[in-house]
C-alpha cells in the first residue's frame, strides 16, 4: 500500500503473538517497526551529527518542546522551516509536550485546569504551557508527530491522584486535538498527534484510559507514565495486560523505557516504538552494550585491550576499528570523541535489536527470539543502567 501523503497511519505487516512488526507512514517517510527513537533534547543527539544518527539504523528522533521553546524558540525555528531544516536531521521527527519536563521540573511547576506554570530554568521567566499553547509551539516546530500535553503522576501516586491525571488528561486531549495544526507541514503531510494514556500500574485505570482516548481522533497511541518510580516488574505485568488492548490500526508507543529487555519484553506485548536517554546517556558514561554483555570501558583492564568494543558489530566505531584501548585514553583524557564513538556503537545496538526483533516477528519466532535475548540480558546484567 502507497502511504497516505496527507494522514498518518500504520500498517500491520506480521505478528508474532502479541508481537507486531509494521510499518508508520508519516511526513513522506516509512517507518518499519519496532523502532527506537533516539533523544535529541535541543534538536540534537548529543555528540553526533545528523548523518551519524541516520548511519546508526535510527529512523526517527525525539525532540523536546518544552527545551526548543525556552531557547531558540518556536518563532526562530518556524522561520529556518521547522526542525527538519533547522536541525539537518533527515528522519522522521518526533516532539513531546513538555508534559514530562513538567513532571521533572515538579519543585518550579505548578499545575491547574489551564496548564502548567513554572519558572524558566534559564532566566526565571514565568510561563503557562496549555494545552493549546503547546500545541501551537509544536506546530510552529514542525515536527512530524507531536503529543498531547498530559499529566505524568509519579509511579507511587495515590489512585486518587492517578484518577486525577487520567481525567485531566484526557480533557486536555480534547483540547489538543481541538488546537492541533491545520496546515499541512512542508512535506505536504498533516502533522500527527498522538494521545498518552495515563493511570499508573492501576490496570482497570489504564485500560479505561485507553478507551476514552481511542474513542478520539488520534494518530497514534501512547503510554506514559511508566519509568517513573514503580518496579520494573510491576510495569511490565501492566504493560501485558494494557498493550494488547490498543488499537490494532494505530502505532503503538511506549514513552521514555528503556533498558534492552524492557524494550524486547514489551514488543512481546504489541508495542512498536520507543524512545529513553539511556544508549546515549550510558555511552557518555563509559558503558558500553555488546552482545552477550556489557563492557564498562573506563576500567584498567581494557588500558591494553586493543579489539574492538564488538567483534561483529557494523556500527562504525567499529567499523573503523576503534579500539578499546583508545576509547579508555580517550574517556580517561576527557576528550570529545569519546562520546560521539560510543554514542554511536551504542545506538547502532539498540536499533540492531529492533531490526533483529523485527525479523524475528515476519518469521514467526518471537518467543524463542525473545526468550533467548532475555536469557542473555539476565546473565549479562544488561537491565542495569550507569
């Protein structure tokens, strides 16, 4: 099938039990899932250049509205053509709506039925982020898929208070769509919006969450709220019992997880896109992830060590081959590169997952596939984060 110019939309290819491998059509592009977006804060993943983000197999990046529109602004990068050109990312982009930063940023926010309030951390400055204002900004940014603002209730939340996020929420998503971008982007597609489902690890809240949402005209759909306090098991017996639930003609988010088995566990349960700081944050730390374990490269032991960080591995850090000993020098010297060599093996990892995940499910081995990956993350240790 041709992909709509005008609509987003999804397209199942092949399941895999509850597993999905599919394909998003969006802003002129295919997207074939499960896909992980990587996180570019400021319009831009730390460390690498555009073509560095694409080498690695990712086809699409988030980006953060609540950061683009405290500085540049909306304004400036409305006028450079939005963020595909202000930025020279060429993939699908991807914004949030400022909903989790004001989560983060709980001690300077404060929150009532017209938004959130909050002191800019730059200069102070006081702000309303609405619904319809975040709306506007992300429309002025111009990214390809942007959400609706939301409340992110933290993991150990009273049921009162999750009741209270998931109600708001879902006003608030009224409002969203209400105020969503009218014109089409310069692609000549019309911007997506995706709906953020809310409720905790309360299953009866999630699921009636996601049914009030699914009733709207969304593009796609999300969960948020998980990785924010609660164990991880926890969020993953309620993953099994929400994700199968979503709409099967809509994409399937899950927002800010996660470590490898946490994404290999929940595309087991139909979801379809991620997106978490954690390749490139843990990169920057010195942790890199290979296959069949982890290596922490800031240790002695690899002073000498003159491999590659993957024998196998087509990222190209090692590629060029980029040996274990001159990222220790370079971690140890403090140096620059460092981040952009292990920031890049780190995300051309996480996207070989998706595509190894992706041939699992047009295969119909998912389980085995996932069973195997889990067995080798537990033995390795690789859910621990830096």
């Amino acid at each position: 099938m041709e992909p709509n110019k005008q609509r987003a939309h999804f397209r199942l290819d092949e399941r895999s039990g509850h597993a999905r491998a599919g394909t998003f059509f969006t802003g002129g592009h295919a997207v074939t899932t499960p896909a992980f977006m990587p996180v570019g804060t400021q319009a831009t993943v730390k460390a690498l250049a555009p073509e560095d983000i694409t080498n690695t197999g990712a086809q699409m990046a988030i980006m953060n509205t609540y950061h683009l529109w405290l500085r540049p602004g909306p304004d400036i990068v409305a006028a450079a053509g939005g963020l595909r050109r202000f930025s020279g990312y060429g993939g699908v982009i991807s914004t949030d709506s400022g909903g989790f930063q004001a989560f983060s940023l709980g001690e300077r926010t404060q929150v009532s039925e017209a938004g959130f309030t909050f002191s800019s951390h730059l200069d102070g400055q006081k702000l309303l982020l609405s619904p319809e204002r975040a709306m506007e900004v992300q429309g002025q940014l111009g990214a390809d898929v942007v959400m609706q603002l939301d409340i992110c209730a933290p993991g150990a939340s009273p049921r009162a208070d999750l009741i209270a996020a998931c109600e708001r929420t879902t006003r608030w998503a009224e409002r969203c769509l209400k105020a969503r971008r009218v014109e089409p982007l310069p692609s000549g597609a019309m911007q997506a919006v995706f709906a953020i489902v809310q409720g905790g690890t309360e299953v009866d809240l999630r699921q009636a969450h996601l049914e009030q949402l699914s009733a709207m005209d969304f593009d796609g759909l999300a969960l948020g709220g998980f990785s924010v306090g609660e164990p991880p098991e926890k969020m993953h017996e309620t993953l099994a019992q929400v994700a199968p639930m979503m709409d099967p003609l809509r994409i399937h988010y899950l927002m800010g997880v996660g470590t490898p088995s946490d994404l290999i566990r929940a595309i087991g349960q139909g979801i379809d896109l991620f997106d978490c700081v954690m390749p490139t944050r843990n990169a920057r730390n010195g942790q890199a992830f290979v296959n069949g374990g982890k290596l922490v490269i800031k240790n002695a032991k690899f002073k000498n060590d003159f491999r590659v960080l993957d024998e196998g591995c087509d990222c190209a850090t090692c590629v060029s081959g980029v040996s274990r000993a001159f990222l220790r020098h370079l971690y140890v010297a403090e140096e620059m590169l460092f981040h952009r060599y292990m920031s890049i093996h780190n995300l051309r990892y996480y996207a070989r997952l998706m595509e190894d995940a992706r041939k699992a499910i047009l295969e119909q081995r998912y389980a085995a596939f996932s069973e195997q990956k889990l067995r080798e993350f537990g033995t390795a240790g690789q859910m621990d984060s830096t």
